[in-house]
C-alpha cells in the first residue's frame, strides 16, 4: 500500500521568511513523490517530483524539496515566501508500477503581508 | 509543463439532466487518464483511471452506470454524469498522464469543472 502524510493542516508565514511544509510517505517499493499547488475552484499545477538522481529538487515558482529515503520525507521549500504563494499544497506518491498516485490531505498555506 | 483542458469549467443542470464533461491532453498523448471529485477544503477522491481503447476501471463505491467515463482516443476523455441528483454536485478534475516522453512520469491536471445540480 502507498499513502501520505501531511501533518499540519495550515501553515502560517510572514511574507519574506522561509516556507515549509512537511510530508512523509510510505510506499513498499521506490517511490516517485510529486508536490503540487491548488488555488481556489482551480485544478491542481504540478510544482516538481523526485523520480530518481539527486535528493535535492527544484521546481516551478523558486519551491524545491528534498527527497530523504531514512526518514521517508520529501518536505516542500521555498527561501522566501510571497503572498503569492497561498494556496492548498498537495503531496503525492506512486509506487513503482502502480498506476496510481495517492495524496496527502493537503496544507493550506497562508503567507501573511 | 504539459497542458490539460477541461470543458466546461462550470455548469448548472437540473435534477435528472446528464452532464458531459471533457478532458484533453493538447500538447502529448495520454495513455492513461484519471477523473477524481473534490469537495470543499479535502483532497481528491480518485473516482476512476481510464486507459485508451479500455473500459474504465473504477473504485470502489463509484457507480459505473452512473459515471460514464469514455478514453475514446489518446488526447480525450469524457465523463458523463447521468441523471445528475444535487448530491452529484462537487469539483471534478480530470488528470492525464503521457505514453514516453514528456509527461511519462507526471500526471498534470486540468483546471476543473464545478458542476451543480438543481
């Protein structure tokens, strides 16, 4: 089985400081592990993913994440957060031939001015 | 990264109506697409995966006579709710995901269709 876990359900930041927001993943083989963002009554943009290579991963809008295989973590980071930046934040896992992804809760980020 | 449409992106229906709504790949070819329904503040409930040419398969607890999902070719699908009821109402986003290439490893999503049902 495949699952994930985003702890926290709304993650509050000052315009300007450094985001984060954590996820945990469990998957019996290699994972594949993807972020993505969500604005309001809109579909989810993909941000980045870990397939294989170097841990450290950087995407679209200055986020990257880092994969970590002995904690089983791929938290999401971004140096610098705009107030552009809130929105629900996904993270996903798919096993290695399993055509499925399953996602975290979600996190609602919200960058304060 | 790899674009998917979604049409329309609102619609209102009465009771007892059937709503199609259309997924497109447009710039790679999907071998395998997804529908999924998201209510308010949750996360998405994965209603099926369709492979081109194949019957869809779905999950459990989704009724197949009532979601029709069609993968008639490598850039479309369709989903049909039939004899739409108010409970149907919900945000419905479809995904896709590419035979090589681009799009290969990634599911991208469309924008979404709000459907409300009288």
């Amino acid at each position: 089985a495949q699952s994930v876990a985003q702890p926290e359900d709304q993650v509050n930041v000052a315009e300007g400081n450094p985001l984060t927001v954590k996820c945990t993943y469990s998957v019996s083989g290699n994972p594949y592990l993807f972020w993505y963002v969500q604005y309001p009554n809109r579909g989810l943009q993909f941000l980045l993913k870990y397939i294989t290579g170097d841990n450290l991963v950087k995407g679209s809008y200055g986020f990257e994440a880092e994969f970590n295989k002995s904690q089983t973590s791929f938290h999401l980071k971004k140096p610098s957060a705009l107030v552009s930046d809130s929105a629900l934040y996904f993270c996903a896992v798919r096993d290695y031939g399993n055509n499925r992804l399953a996602f975290g809760k979600g996190n609602q980020v919200v960058v304060i001015p | 990264g790899a674009v998917v449409s979604q049409h329309p992106s609102r619609v209102i229906c009465k009771s007892g109506t059937s709503v199609k709504i259309e997924c497109r790949s447009l710039d790679f070819q999907a071998t395998t697409m997804f529908w999924y329904r998201q209510f308010p503040k949750k996360s998405l409930m994965l209603m099926a995966t369709s492979n081109e040419g194949s019957k869809a398969t779905y999950e459990q607890g989704v009724e197949k006579d009532k979601f029709l999902i069609n993968h008639a070719s490598l850039t479309l699908s369709t989903l049909t709710v039939t004899s739409a009821h108010p409970e149907d109402s919900s945000f419905y986003i479809c995904s896709a995901r590419g035979t090589s290439g681009r799009g290969t490893d990634t599911q991208y999503f469309g924008p979404g269709t709000r459907l409300t049902v009288l």
